[in-house]
C-alpha cells in the first residue's frame, strides 16, 4: 500500500490521489466522485503515510492501524460511523488499545474508519509483507550478480560495414 500517494486535504471531504505534479502544487483526483482538480501549496495537505496516532507508548502509523483494522474484518468493510461515540471508541480500542484516550477525538477517530471504507472499496488496501533486511540485500546481490553475467549485444554487421566504407565522390565536370 503506498499511502504516500493518497492525501487528505484540510476542509474537504474524503481523500484524494495525486495524479500528476504541477508547477505549483499537485493535480489530484478524489475518490468519491473521480474528480480531479489543482490542490494548491495554500492548501493543508497530508499524505497519509505521514499520519500517526498517539499511544501510551509508541505513536502507531496509520498503515499499522488500517492493516489491524482489515484483519479484523477479513479486508471487508469496517463498521458504520453513525454509531454512537461509546461505541465507535470501544471499537476503536479493539483495533488500537494502547491509543491515547485524551489526545485521540471521536471525530477523529470517525474519520479514520471513513478513511479506511474509502480505500477498501476503491481497492487502495494493498497490504505488503515487509520482507527482512538480510533478505533484501540477498536479493541486491542476485541482481548486480545477474546484470554482470549478461553479454552485451554485438553491433549489427550492417552498420559496421556502411561505417567502414569510405564515401563515394563524383566525377569532377569537364567543361
């Protein structure tokens, strides 16, 4: 899931997909109604891998948080958010229970069950298993290993040959 391409942009609704960069700002499309429009430096605009949320601990990635939540729905949707707050922040505690009961708002927790229905019904919940350090760098060797042992390609004898060639000059005129 790369949640660096979806953003949340301050005073509107939903999120949003970078589509292209601009000059000045971003081209982004949303994903309620496939929209796309000009999300200016002006705008408040965070990426969702940047977003966390406090613990008693350590503060938690919203990666972390939506991956637990499509756990426990087998990466079906989660539940309505027009439920009472008791039960929206008892729910809530299930996925995440070391978040911070003071500094963690209902709304906000609202709009991270909205965020996560939003994703998983465009299909953006992509979960991939981080492989261990050791074996990413088997894998680096394997291919510089692999790039070296290829043969390049011998040039065409064709172009070889037209290369050699010296040019042809006409005759000179007598008059």
């Amino acid at each position: 899931m790369k949640l660096k391409d979806i953003l949340a942009i301050s005073g509107m609704p939903g999120l949003y997909k970078v589509v292209a960069q601009a000059k000045n700002g971003v081209i982004v499309e949303s994903l309620i109604d496939k929209k796309r429009f000009p999300a200016f430096s002006s705008h408040k605009i965070s990426s969702l891998e940047d977003i966390i949320v406090y613990t008693s601990g350590d503060d938690t990635p919203l990666k972390d948080i939506f991956k637990s939540i499509s756990e426990k729905h087998n990466g079906g949707p989660s539940i309505d958010t027009k439920i009472e707050d008791k039960k929206i922040r008892a729910y809530f505690e299930e996925v995440l229970p070391t978040f911070d009961k003071e500094r963690v708002y209902t709304s906000d927790i609202k709009k991270l069950i909205n965020w996560y229905n939003l994703l998983q019904k465009n299909n953006l919940l992509i979960f991939e298993d981080e492989k261990p350090v050791e074996e990413v760098k088997e894998e680096k060797k394997e291919k510089a290993e692999g790039k070296t042992a290829k043969e390049k390609k011998a040039p065409k004898a064709e172009t070889a040959e037209k290369k050699a060639a010296p040019k042809k000059k006409a005759p000179k005129k007598e008059d």
